[in-house]
C-alpha cells in the first residue's frame, strides 16, 4: 500500500477485524480502510482500497502544499 501504513487485528467471537491507517503525518492519522475478514487471506479488492485512500492521501497532501 505504501510506507508507514500499519494494521490494527482484532479477533472477535463474531468474527476478525481489520483497521488499516497511517500515522507518519503529523497532522493526523488517516484511517484508510476498515473491514470484517471473511477468510484467512485478505481480499485483494480490500488492499486495493486501502492502497487508492493512501495515494489521494499522498497526493493531497502534496497539493496543499
């Protein structure tokens, strides 16, 4: 997905949880995708999501520059 972006796992009795986020900006941490796992792998189409949130991330924060 990109440098810094870093994952909270929580296993619950109903099932597993992913947090996606990124905290190496100082202004804020950005919370880029958040899902209940349905198998042991992670979906493609749930990294895909987490890695385009990261790119506008990046690329607004440029932009504002």
């Amino acid at each position: 997905m990109g440098p810094g972006v870093n994952e909270i796992r929580i296993n619950c009795a109903d099932g597993w949880y992913r947090v996606m986020y990124v905290a190496k900006f100082e202004e804020a941490i950005y919370v880029l995708h958040s899902f209940q796992k349905k198998a042991r792998k992670t979906a493609r189409s749930d990294v895909k999501v987490a890695g385009v949130r990261y790119r506008a991330v990046v690329r607004e924060r440029k932009a504002a520059k």
